[in-house]
C-alpha cells in the first residue's frame, strides 16, 4: 500500500478486477481514499457490463470516495471522474492534442476513444449518498480494438506512455482537486472538455432513439438534448455517431 496524497493506493500484479475489489470494500465499509490499480486484469469490464481487455501497459484503476450530500449529486462524480481525467492526460500528452469527452463516461483522443470510466454508487436510508466507485481504464501504451468504435492510446502521439502508477498518481490528486472546486465547477469544465455546443447527436435508451443537438448540462449534470420539439435533460443513454 502507498500513499498518494490522501489515498491509499493499493498495487497488484493482476486481479480479475479491480472494481470488484473496490465494490467489496465499500460494502464492507471501507472508509474512502482507497484506490486499487492492478497491472494486469483476468476479468475488467465496463459499461453495461462489456468486457475491458486490459493488457499489461495501460492503466486498470478503481477508488472509493464517501462524499456528503443527495443522491440526485451521484451522476455528477462520474463527471468529476472525467474532467480530472482529462486533465491528467492534458499534463502527459504533447500540447494541443485533441482532447475530448463523451458524455457520460469515454475519453477521446483525436476522435477515438483512449479511455473509459465505469461509475458505481449506494444511496443510504436517509436518501443521500453513501459512496462512489470509479473504475477508470486508460489505453497509456496499447490500444485494444472494440467492434463499434475507433480506438487510441496515448503511445499513438508519439510520446514514451507513463508507467501506470505515475499516471494514477496523476490522476488521484486530479480527483482531489476537482472535489475542492465543486460540482458547478466540474460541470462547466465537462461541458468546455465535451462535444461542442450544438454537435448533432443521436442517443438510444433502450428501444428508443433520440436526436437532436448538444445543449450543455444541467444542474443535476444531465445532458441537454436539444430536439425539434424543445430540449430534453437525459440521465442515460448511450450515444450513438451522428449521421452527417
């Protein structure tokens, strides 16, 4: 176990997964700080339960925060999960690289996606928050091909790709500061980090499929989909390429 500022960072030669390993802790009642980075995964997901490849190279990360207030705020960490994130990989990347995010939980880079973040939580009886778990897998050196989608490392820029410790390290004090500023902060940085206002979009929730244009966020950190028939706050989906 080392520590990171606060944390309490925990590293594994190889797990099945790390967000297992985090998901019992906090039912166990962990207090927060704990992080867990594993070198290789048997067994990492992401959302919606895909399958993660995760080989060794790229970074496998999960933490446990406990922070105070409603369970509406819940969705809005998986956003601070993102901003700091992109800010990590902003301090690693050579300059002006295309940095962006897709809403709720991918990192792109040059239009692939270079990252994900796999957010869990728990309400308590009183109807707040009781913790938060991200699961964050970052392509650092490989990037493993997905059927539906273009994929990116960072060794892609031509950089040497940091070696995962240092990248968490990057990113849990990335994590920290982000909780400092408060969730307004972290949704207008999202929404500058994000698709530019007005992107067309398309979004399927379940059988349905919605399109319209990117409107920004809400106060609850809900995408705002602008429609032909007025705008539309979504708390989940997947979004699907544009049609141009």
């Amino acid at each position: 176990m080392t520590q990171a500022r606060g944390w309490r960072l925990a590293i594994h030669d190889e797990l099945a997964s790390t967000q297992d390993v985090v998901l019992a802790a906090a039912q166990q009642g962990e207090p927060e700080g704990l992080a867990v980075l594993a070198r290789r995964q048997s067994a990492g997901r992401g959302t919606q339960g895909r399958p993660w490849t995760s080989p060794d190279g790229n970074l496998f990360l999960s933490m446990l925060l406990r922070p105070e207030g409603p369970a509406r705020d819940l969705p809005q960490y998986g956003l601070l999960a993102g901003v700091a994130l992109a800010d990590a990989a902003a301090a690693i990347l050579p300059p002006g690289a295309d940095l962006r995010l897709k809403w709720p939980n991918d990192l792109l880079l040059g239009g692939a996606k270079c990252a994900g973040i796999l957010s869990q939580g728990s309400i308590d009886a009183q109807g707040g928050m009781e913790w938060v778990a991200f699961g964050i897998g970052v392509n650092l050196a490989l990037a493993p091909a997905l059927p539906d989608r273009p994929t990116a490392s960072f060794a892609d820029t031509g950089i040497t790709p940091p070696e995962p410790e240092a990248f968490a390290h990057l990113l849990l004090d990335a994590i920290t500061r982000w909780r400092g500023l408060g969730l307004a902060a972290v949704r207008a940085a999202w929404v500058a980090r994000g698709p530019e206002l007005d992107a067309p979009m398309r979004l399927r929730q379940g059988d349905t499929l919605r399109e319209g244009r990117f409107a920004g966020l809400d106060e609850d950190g809900r995408l705002l989909l602008a429609t032909s028939t007025g705008v539309v706050p979504v708390s989940a989906g997947e979004l699907l390429p544009a049609v141009s």
